[in-house]
C-alpha cells in the first residue's frame, strides 16, 4: 500500500534515519536498533539543533506523560549513544544539557580529536 508520499529521511552527516522503514545507517551500514531507540533517534534528529526536554522525548516515543521517577529516556540516550559511538566513533550526535534535556547534533567527538598528534 503505496500512499504516494515520500518516504521521510533524516540526515546527519554518514547517519541516515529512515523511520518509516525502521531503518538507521551508519556510513551505508544498518544499525542494529530496537523499535524505541530508532523512534527516540528520529525524534531527536526531527529537533536537530534544538535542545528537547525529556518529557516532550518521552510523550513523543513512549506516548504518555513522563512520571517523575522514570529513566527511560536516560536509559535510551545511553545505548544510542554507545551504538553510533560504534558505528561512528569521530561524531557525537546527542548531547546532554543537564537540567534541560538533549539536543542532536552531528559534531566531532572530543575523544576522537582530543591529542591532535594523529598517533
């Protein structure tokens, strides 16, 4: 069932998001990401640049009100970060803003650029 729109793809550098295909590549390779993880990634990469509270992540990808005690998000920011950190170990696409939430955004990874020697 073909509606005739095109498909949805966001991209961020080698990082392309193809949520309506439950898809995320990495430099043309597949990620490996859960329902969650691909839906939070997409929610984050729709908001690029901008700083997303957890409770807006939360009610987009989880459907409900955020309860004061849940981590999920937290917890969900973690594996993607560790999966792209894999795939793309030079970027950092999500970055924490303590008190505030996350932003995406495709920047060089301090740890990849820190010594500047190319040993």
């Amino acid at each position: 069932m073909h509606t005739g729109e095109q498909a949805e793809v966001l991209k961020a550098g080698e990082l392309e998001i193809r949520p309506m295909e439950h898809l995320a590549r990495a430099r043309g390779r597949a990620l490996s990401l859960s329902v969650r993880e691909l839906e939070l990634l997409a929610a984050l990469a729709r908001r690029e640049g901008r700083i997303v509270p957890r409770e807006e992540l939360y009610e987009t990808v989880w459907g409900m009100p955020l309860r004061a005690s849940d981590r999920s998000v937290d917890v969900y920011v973690h594996k993607l970060r560790t999966k792209l950190a894999a795939a793309l170990p030079e970027w950092g696409f999500i970055h924490t803003h303590f008190g505030f939430g996350y932003r995406f955004q495709p920047e060089p990874s301090h740890l990849f650029h820190s010594s500047g020697t190319g040993r």
